[in-house]
C-alpha cells in the first residue's frame, strides 16, 4: 500500500494523490472524499500546464485526471507523466463508459480509469487498488470490454455460448 511520499506531512494516510479536473466543484468533491477516507491530497490543478508544472516537485503516488481539461486532453497528460515518472501513477476520470475511452486510458499508461457517475464507494476502490499497484477499471467499462452478446444470447467469434469450445453431446 503507498504510504505518501511527503516526509513533512504528519498525519498518516494511504497515499499522496494530486488532482487535476476541468471543474472546480468536481475538484473540490473529489478532494474531499479523498481526504475524508485517508488519502492526502498533495495538490489540484484545473489545467494541463498547471499540472504539468506542479507534479515533478510534488511527486504523488497518484494523479487522478479528468479526461476533458480545458487547455489539453487528461489522456495526453497521463502519457506526459508516465514517461516523465514511472513511479507516479495515474487514473483517468471520465464521462465516458465506451471501449474508445478506456482503450485511450490504457494506451496512455494509465493504471485506471472510472467514470464520473461512479458512486463514491467505486471511485475509493479504484483509487485504492491503483495506489497499491493494481490495475482499476470501473464496472461501467465491462460491457465495452465483454464480448457483444447476440439478440439469440450467443457471442464470441464461433457464435457459442462464451465464445469457447462447444461441448458435443451424444
């Protein structure tokens, strides 16, 4: 589990998260859930450059990005720090629960990726288990991910049921 990467900080938490979100409510919201659940929170930004700026010197275990900025994509940002620090990890926050935008999450580097009409519990999960170095992906993105189940209940490439082997009956 991260243990925060700020050696003045005095009270304990699971981890150092920097947030950065095109709105400021949405901030302010997402701020303060993870405070009141043991996260600090090492800075908020409402811009790419901003952040950009910030996040070398604050080095948080995890920066959770809204994919729609003002002045840039979340998911170019999260590419930015994957290959400026390896250590520090990203989540992308969406609007978006279609396989193009976890697919660009992915792509990006990103170690997961929820929605923004994820409830509180789901958003905490994630943000957890992307801390500890696991990858965090929203139930939202599972029927974009699951093989497309036909109006006859069947799918996968062989049209069966689960898409694997048939079994034969005598």
């Amino acid at each position: 589990m991260g243990t925060g990467r700020h050696p003045g900080s005095t009270s304990p938490s699971f981890g150092s998260v920097y947030v950065v979100t095109g709105e400021d409510l949405v901030g302010r919201g997402l701020r303060g859930l993870l405070e009141a659940n043991g996260f600090g929170v090492s800075g908020e930004s409402q811009s790419v450059r901003h952040a950009e700026r910030r996040n070398p010197a604050l080095s948080p275990d995890l920066v959770v990005i809204d994919d729609d900025l003002p002045d840039g994509s979340g998911t170019e940002l999260c590419r930015t720090i994957a290959a400026t620090d390896a250590t520090i990890r990203c989540v992308l926050m969406t609007g978006e629960t279609d396989q193009a935008a976890l697919i660009g999450a992915i792509l990006a580097g990103a170690w997961g990726c929820f929605s923004q009409q994820d409830d509180n519990e789901e958003q905490l999960t994630l943000v957890r288990r992307a801390i500890q170095g696991y990858t965090a992906y929203s139930r939202r993105f599972e029927t974009g991910i699951l093989a497309p189940t036909q109006a006859d209940g069947t799918n996968g490439p062989d049209g069966h049921r689960g898409g694997g082997a048939r079994l034969r009956r005598p």
